[in-house]
C-alpha cells in the first residue's frame, strides 16, 4: 500500500488529534496519591509553547517540566497561602507590594483554601471569584477551571495470612 505525500500528514494531524483528547484541559489535579499538583492547562497553549520552545520532546513532558509542582511546595499551608497570594498580586497581577502584602495576610488565615487554587489563578479576579463561590458553597459555579483532588489510596487493615 503506497502513501501520497498528504496522506502521511493526515494520519500524524489525527494521531494527535486522538492524543490530545486524553489530556485534562483547564483541570487543577492536586494529587497526595502521585505527591503532585497539576496545574491547569490548554492544549493549544501548550502547542505554542512547544512551537516556541523546542527544548521539550512532547506535550507530557512539557506538562511536567511547566505545569506539575511536587505537593511538598504547599506543605506548610498558611505560608504557603501567603507566598502564593503575595506572588499572584505582585508578578501575574502587576499590583502594588501593599496590596500584595495586605490579600497574602488575609489569605494566610483562610484555612479551607488550598495553596494550589492560589497558585492556578492567573489574575486575582479569579482569587476573588473563586473565595465569592467558596463563601456560597457553591464551588461548581467556579468558571475559570475545575479541581479535583486525588486522596491517598486508604491502607488496608487486614493482615496478610500467607505463612
């Protein structure tokens, strides 16, 4: 069987078609199974960075090197809280060190606010939106990204009887 010349690019545009759709798009995984935090992601981002920056052989190795941070980084929660809080205004917000300073104090005491979702917003409008939806209980109505948390697998208590 003889391949066109076009032929070939169709089969490696549906390959990746098909490998793109086994990736979880715009999903903050905070994972204590695997240890890590999977920070959200578009795949069409992720092609352009990849167009930009070939140092990365694939998508999966790019999510890893950019995108996945070991779950240690958020293991003291308040600082953790206040780091991220304190970077989000200043670096990705562009806001002054005094408001910077003033949300990563008032996030430090927030105890159900896992350090990650400060980590995944991009603007502190989604921080805003975000704490808004908590306070409501009502956390699906949270529309930038999705979180799903992965527990550690529980240990069995039975014991082994192979003797």
């Amino acid at each position: 069987m003889t391949m066109k010349a076009g032929e070939n690019n169709d089969l490696t545009e549906k390959s990746q078609e098909s490998a793109v759709e086994t990736f979880d798009e715009n999903v903050l995984v905070i994972s204590a199974a695997r240890n890590v935090v999977v920070l959200p992601y578009s795949v069409k981002k992720l092609q352009k960075i990849l167009r930009d920056e070939p140092e990365c052989s694939g998508l999966h190795e790019l999510i890893a090197k950019k995108y996945t941070v070991p779950l240690s980084r958020y293991k003291h929660g308040c600082i953790s809280r206040f780091r991220e809080t304190f970077a989000l205004v200043l670096e990705r917000s562009k806001g002054s060190a005094l408001k910077a300073f003033g949300l990563a104090a008032e996030m430090f005491f927030t105890r159900f606010l896992h350090p990650a979702i400060i980590t995944a917003c991009k603007k502190t409008e989604w921080l805003e939106v975000y704490l808004d939806c908590l306070d409501r209980n009502e956390l699906d109505e949270f529309p930038f990204f999705e979180i799903r948390y992965e527990p550690k697998p529980k240990k069995s208590k039975r014991k082994s009887t192979s003797e």
